[in-house]
C-alpha cells in the first residue's frame, strides 16, 4: 500500500544523489569553502551575541521593538539564535558573563537620554 508520501521513489534518488555528492564532491571542495564558511560563521556568532546581549539590556522582544528593530528582524534573530545556541535568548547564559544594567543604563542615560519606558 502506498503511504502519503507516494510510493517513495524521489526519497530514494536524493538519498541515492546525496550519498554520492558527499563521497566524491564534498571532500574535493571543503578545502576551497572552508575558510569562507568560517568567516561567515564567525560573524553569525558575533551578531548573535550582540543581540543577546541587547535582548537581555533592553528586556526582551517589547524592548527591541521599542528600541527600533522591526517585529520580524527580531522574530528571525530569535530563530538564529535558538538555532545556533539551543534555547531562546531570554533564558540562555553565556558562561562567565555577567551584566550590570544600573551601570549600562547609567552610562546610556548620561550619553543618549533616559532609558525608554
């Protein structure tokens, strides 16, 4: 009896394709992709933990709103880093860091105006 998927031909010729892509091509081009793939990496990660950082200093999804990002720019962000981090923003801790909000906020009144309500 066939399933909901059909009777499971197309599965079987990607499965077919991949296999072989992975043995011949992928090893032939991790070399040459590498590196950039690397750099790209690095500055995921960087804005990643910028936007962590600022979830955590502006309270949250309503606080980068309020700050100016755009509901759908905060949506795929929050995507990203549950993505590259396993859990959302809100609850993640990064290891060892620790943040001062009186002083941050302090600091930002003084240069910028006081803190949005």
């Amino acid at each position: 009896m066939e399933s909901s998927e059909g009777k499971g031909l197309a599965k079987r010729a990607w499965d077919r394709y991949a296999a072989t892509v992975n043995k011949t091509i992928t090893p032939a081009l991790m070399p040459l992709i590498r590196p950039g793939a690397q750099a790209v990496a690095r500055q995921q990660v960087v804005d990643l933990v910028g936007f962590w950082l600022m979830w955590q200093l502006h309270g949250g999804f309503e606080g980068l709103e309020q700050f100016g990002l755009h509901r759908s720019t905060i949506y795929r962000k929050v995507s990203k880093f549950r993505q590259a981090f396993g859990e959302h923003p809100d609850v993640y801790e990064f290891p060892g860091v620790t943040i001062d909000y009186d002083a941050y906020w302090k600091a930002a009144a003084e240069k910028y105006g006081p803190r949005p309500s």
